[in-house]
C-alpha cells in the first residue's frame, strides 16, 4: 500500500469526506509530510474504489460544484488495519535493532585506534 492510499484510509476512518477535505486530513495527519495534489488524489481514490477499499457515499453541489463524498468500506478498514499492524512491526523490529547496535555510553574507545567489528563479508569495517 502506497502511503498516499494508507494516508486516504486513515482520513475517511472517523466520516465520509470530499476531495478537498481528505487532502485537509491528510496534510493534518502526516504533519506536512504527504500534500495531495489534486490530480494525485484521484488516481488513488479510483484505485482503492476499484480494490473495493472505499465507496462512493454521496453527491452534493456545493456552489454550483460537484462534491463527490467516500467513505471506507469494511474491507477498506481491514486493509488498513492490517497495513497499520505491518508498519508498527517493521518500526518496532527497526527500533529494536538500533537500540541493540548504539554504542554504549560507558566512556571512550579503548586506546589505540578504533574498535574492529566484522563487516559486510566477513570482513572488518
């Protein structure tokens, strides 16, 4: 799952929303990370309607414009779950594996150069 179509699912969790106010959510929840271009949006829009993740909830015309409502289906919410459980174990494993591989703060490395440790190969780095 692409983390414009994560980010999608996760702003039509709460309620249905329209375009304009699912980039709103979007740049919201990603803190700025992921800015939808309006063209961009609809191609994710029709591929997770076309998986059958989101669905067209309504129509309404708001000043004279279409406003084209989705909501997410309860496979689309399964999708997310499950890619949302994906992300936390890949984040805990990465988090797991820094803390295990930092340098301890115990002080300085020994004298005489630094510490050899086996690199890619077998070799030393």
């Amino acid at each position: 799952m692409t983390q414009a179509a994560f980010f999608v699912l996760t702003a039509l969790v709460d309620q249905p929303r329209h375009g304009y106010g699912i980039v709103q959510v979007v740049d919201e929840l990603s803190e700025g990370h992921v800015q939808l271009r309006i063209g961009t949006l609809y191609g994710v829009l029709d591929r997770l309607a076309a998986d059958g993740l989101i669905e067209l909830d309504r129509e309404e015309v708001q000043q004279g414009r279409l406003r084209r409502y989705y909501r997410l289906t309860d496979a689309g919410g399964a999708a997310l779950s499950a890619e949302a459980q994906r992300m936390a174990a890949g984040a805990r494993a990465a988090t797991e594996r820094m803390a295990a591989h930092r340098p301890s703060a115990a002080g300085p490395a020994p004298a005489g150069g630094p510490v050899r440790r086996p690199g890619l190969a077998g070799g030393t780095a």
